[in-house]
C-alpha cells in the first residue's frame, strides 16, 4: 500500500490516516482505562475512529487532532456503555506488554520490582474517582494541556485544574497507604 501525501488537502482520508495512525497506541491506551477491558476497548477504538473518520469534515486544520479525537473517544464510550462509572479490576497479566523487560541487564529481583511498582499505580489509580482519573490519565500519561482536557471533558479549566490538584493528592495518598501495608 503506498503511503499517504502529507500534502493531501486536510479533508482528505490521506490527511486522516496521517493524524490518526500515529495516535491509536494512545487511544487504546485510554480506551483500556476507561473500559477496563481490553477488548471493549478495541471497540470502543474502532467505533471512534470510524466517527472520527466520518465527522473529520468538522474538525478545524490547525487546531489540535489529538484533542478532537480523544473528545471523540470520550464522547463514544459516555454513550455506548454506562459511562466511565464502570470499574472492574484490570490484571496484569491481562497485558502482556508490560510484563516485558526494558534491559537485558535487568536481575529478576529488578523485574519483579518494576512490576510491584506498576501494580501499585494501576491499582492506586483504580481506586480514584472515575473523573479524578480520567483527567490524570489526560494530563500526566496523553500529556494533552490544561486547555485541551478541559475541551475533551467539555469543563472549564478551572474545574481540570482543580482535579489535576485532588487526583495527584489522592494518588499520593493512595501509594502512600500501600507501602505503609506493604512492610
């Protein structure tokens, strides 16, 4: 398959693939978090970005992609299930991409602290309020700005920086208590 002109004009499925490719490590990302199910979240990723496809004549050339389709993300899942108010417990074991090793000189002790580590995050996030999650999710590991989560989450900005500030505190807290029950 020949690959896309980067100078397709921006309403073109070229310009689409070029945008969105890139970005589907990402949505299935947040798409796991929000449904707590790896296949539901391969769903809900496809239907966003046959949406996304669909609706593209809307989007605005200039302005930020990722914002629009994360928003679109959101927006398909508050809809197509009961909301991110869902929560199951998700398995590392259920993903095997993080069980791998990220050095050859990693000892096993190393490893299976990495993994300790990753399991008390997950599960420390898990324990957040849904919406405190979301927004920690959007800032801290999309990395998407203050202005661009509150366009996603349709907020004011006060109100995303407002949970930024609680999620880190109640994160803190959470890893905190774990550790204490961990000695």
């Amino acid at each position: 398959m020949p690959s896309p002109d980067p100078s397709a004009s921006p309403r073109s499925g070229a310009s689409f693939e070029l945008l969105a490719l890139p970005l589907l490590p990402a949505l299935l990302s947040h798409a796991c978090w929000l449904c707590q199910n790896h296949s539901e979240a391969e769903d809900l990723v496809q239907e966003t970005i046959s949406k996304s496809l669909r609706a593209f004549d809307s989007f605005e050339p200039g302005t930020n992609f990722k914002a629009w389709v994360f928003r679109v993300l959101r927006n398909t899942f508050l809809t197509s299930r009961t909301g991110i108010a869902a929560s199951r417990t998700v398995f590392l074991e259920d993903h095997p991409d993080l069980l791998e090793t990220t050095s050859d000189s990693t000892t096993p002790e190393d490893h299976l602290i990495r993994l300790d580590n990753q399991a008390a995050v997950h599960s420390a996030l898990d324990q957040l309020q849904p919406a405190l999650r979301e927004v920690l999710l959007l800032c801290d590991v999309e990395e998407l700005r203050y202005k661009e989560i509150a366009a996603i989450l349709d907020v004011p900005i006060g109100t995303v920086m407002s949970r930024i500030s609680r999620a880190r505190r109640a994160l803190q807290q959470l890893l905190q208590s774990q550790f204490r029950e961990s000695l």
